[in-house]
C-alpha cells in the first residue's frame, strides 16, 4: 500500500546495520555497527522515528499511512556517504588513461599541459544545462551504489566564472535530485598557464576576488586545495585555508597524495574538517590529525588506479583518527563511482576489517563533510536514508567484488531505487 509522502517502514531486516552515532567513530568504535537482528526502521514525514526489533518498533504502531518494505533476508544500512568527488566536470580522459598504462605518471602528464587543465578547458566551455545533464546522469548513478549524500567540488574552473557556473549547478541539482550535495570550493586545483611562474599571484587572486564571493553567496560549505609538490605549496595552502576560515568555511586538504609535504600537518594546525589521499602522509602528521580530530578520508580507488601505495589506513585507526572513504570519483585519477570496489580495495589491501568499511562510509563519511547530526546512521531524528541489499549481511559489499549489491534506495522516507526483481520467495 502506498503511504503519504516520505512515511515508510522497513521491517524485519535480517541484520538492521545502524551505524548509531552522532559524530565520528575512531579506534574500536570503528567496529560496532550496532546491528540489530531482525529490526525495523519507521520513517516518517522524511525522516527517523523509530528504531529497534520488529515487534518492539511495531507494537501498538498503525502502520496505516505507511509503505511497508519487508526485508526479511536482507541487510538495511545508512545511506552511503560519498565525501570526497569531483563529479561535475567537461570531457573525459580516456587517452591519458592509456598513456598511464604505458608508463607517463599522472604528475608528468599535469606537468605537461595535460590532466587536471585539459578537463579545465571542457568544463570552461561547457553550458551550464550540459553540465546539468551530464551531473543528473551521474547522480543517477551513484544513488544506484546507495549513495544518498555525496560531496562535489569545483576546481575545473580556475577562474571566478567557471567556479562560480560549477557552484551554481551543483546547486540547482541538489535542488531537483534526491542525492544531496555538500559543495566544496576547490579554486586552488591547479595552477593555471598563466599563473605558472607565480603560483602566489593566483592565491591573491582566489583570497580576493574568488574566495569572497563564494562566502558571501553561499555557494560551498568548505573550502579545499591540492597542496602538493608542484601545484601548492603547504605555505600557499595555509594563507588560502585560513582566509577561508575567517570567511565562515570550514576546511578540506588534499594532502600528502603523491609527496610527503606536510599536508597532514597542515590539516591538524588548522582543526581542518577532513584531510583526504594521505598515501604518503608521515607518522607525526597522522597523530597530529588523531589530535586534532581531523578525519582521514581514504580513497582506495585513486591508489588503485595510479597504481601508488595504499594510505596507511590500519596505522591511523590505531592511532585514533576518525577514517572515512570514499570514490574521488574524477575524470583522471579515478573514473569510478563504484562504492563496493572502495570497499573491496580498502578490505583487501588496506587492512581494514567490513566493519571499520562500512563506518567509513556513513557515519564517518558524515562527519566529514560535517553532517554526522543529520545522516550516516540509523538513529532517531536522522534523515530517513537507508539501502537495503539483496543480500542479508554488510559482509557481502566487500565480498561481491565491485558488483552492486544494493536492491532498493530509500531517501528522505521514500523509495527511489528498486532493482529487485519483484519476484519474491
Ligand atoms: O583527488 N589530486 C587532485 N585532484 C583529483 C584529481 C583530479 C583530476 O585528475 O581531474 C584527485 O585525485
Ligand atoms: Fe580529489
């Protein structure tokens, strides 16, 4: 039976994956999803009401007004949490891809011209409905993979026009897809042709007249940079980051990605929101975030595809910091939105257990892009966003190598993905 709009619950759930929590998880936290075995789920009007065992949840409760989904043999989690993309974006760079796989490094082909300016150019001459239509397909897509929330950044524009229509659009399709967007100002992504002999005058100019204007028209709630060797330095990536804090936008670092520069370090000084690669982050700079709280947002995919060194994510659990992961989904480092390949990489070669995975990818993944009140679990008074698998366990994300899992999508209490064969038993 159809329910009034936004009111739906989701019953008998072989394992109900709560993720429970208000702020992000570290250390042994990590590990406790708090399930509960044969549990429901009640949301109403959009968001959660209820939570516990069937029979708990449901005595005395009139379901009438309510879609029922029984999800008898199957898992229900949180929506996934997607905190570090780049998603919006002109053109594609499958030719670069094929010269990696003959041996030119991504930092040699960026040095080259080529890379993150080449997507520049495309993303410059893209009309904003283009890029409407090309970022509907790919939320699309994601939502899929049971991502609810995901964080997009600018950064294909390097001028304060083409920021600005990349904010803007970003904008307009949070507006009109259930995927909700966190929007990061990412101006500091490369350092433009004619800025290459004076990285600092380009940093003016974001601090002056970019910076300023995405603040005042709240067009992003963070503000992130690619510190590294050859594009900004940590000196650059502070005067820029701490202008933007004294503006009101919290802070993200692309750090430590291909050098160890410090950019761990960095993110710490700062109390930046999230630092995120870290795959050659230093032992020092790691516990100064765990210090700090910074959460370390892990992206195995992009490791994978440069084929780089895993970031050492089972070092900074131990000492304490707060692990999120996510897709970087991107046209160059990592072409791919697929949630369970993150989770079979991060498994399989980054020592982490499905447990700490599964945290990472919700309520970690929250706290990231600074929403761990509002999502990223199952608890009372969160958005009601929740997957079911076809499966009854987390345990077969990792285990279904990069193959969605996910059956049915529910977003704000209602159900927008459903690739169930509607054959039951
Ligand atoms: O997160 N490192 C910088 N930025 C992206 C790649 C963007 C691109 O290649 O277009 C990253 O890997
Ligand atoms: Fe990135």
């Amino acid at each position: 039976m159809p329910g009034v709009k936004g009111n739906i619950i989701i019953r008998n759930a072989a394992e109900l994956v709560t993720c429970s929590g208000f702020e992000a998880k570290k250390g042994r936290a990590m590990s406790d999803l708090g399930i509960i075995r044969d549990g429901a789920v009640v949301i109403e009007k959009g968001f959660i009401t209820r939570v516990g065992k069937t029979d708990d949840v449901l005595a005395g409760f009139n379901p009438s007004g309510f879609a029922v989904i029984d999800a008898s043999d199957k898992a229900v989690l949180p929506g996934f949490v997607d905190s570090h993309t780049h998603f919006l974006f002109g053109g594609f760079r499958a030719e670069e891809f094929s010269w990696r796989l003959k041996g030119m490094s991504y930092m040699e082909i960026m040095s080259r011209g080529g890379g993150i300016a080449s997507t520049v150019e495309a993303t410059r001459k893209a009309r904003p409905h283009e890029l409407m239509t090309l970022g509907r397909r790919r939320l699309d897509s994601m939502l899929a993979f049971g991502v609810t929330t995901v964080e997009g950044k600018s950064g294909y524009g390097l001028d304060a026009q083409c920021e600005v229509k990349q904010l803007e659009v970003m904008g307009n399709l949070d507006a009109i897809h259930p995927v909700d967007i966190a929007r990061t100002f990412l101006g500091a992504h490369a350092v433009p042709e004619a800025c290459r002999h004076n990285p600092d005058s380009f940093i003016d100019y974001l601090m002056g007249e970019v910076l300023p204007t995405v603040a005042e028209r709240k067009l992003a709630e963070f503000c992130d940079v690619f510190c590294e060797k050859g594009v900004f330095s940590v000196d650059q990536s502070r005067r820029l980051l701490q202008k933007a804090l004294s503006l009101g936008l919290e802070v993200k670092v692309h750090a430590d990605e291909m050098t160890q520069l410090g950019g761990a370090e960095l993110a710490a000084e700062l109390k930046a929101l999230s630092a995120d690669h870290l795959l050659h982050a230093s032992h020092e700079g790691i516990r100064q975030m765990a210090e700090a709280g910074v959460v370390a947002t892990l992206l195995p995919g992009t490791a994978f595809s440069l084929k780089e060194p895993y970031a050492p994510a089972r070092v900074m659990i131990d000492e304490g910091c707060p692990v999120a992961l996510a897709t970087d989904f991107n046209p160059g480092s990592c072409f791919s939105e697929s949630v369970p390949l993150m989770f079979a990489l991060a498994t399989l070669y980054m020592g982490m257990t499905p447990e700490e995975a599964v945290t990472a990818f919700t309520i970690n993944g929250a706290a990231a892009i600074g929403r761990a009140d509002r999502i990223g679990s199952l608890d009372v008074g969160k958005m009601g966003d929740a997957v079911l698998l076809e499966f009854p366990s987390y345990l077969f994300i990792p285990y279904h190598i990069g193959v969605n899992s996910v059956e049915k999508v529910v977003k704000k209490g209602e159900i927008v993905i459903d690739r169930s064969s509607g054959i039951e038993g």
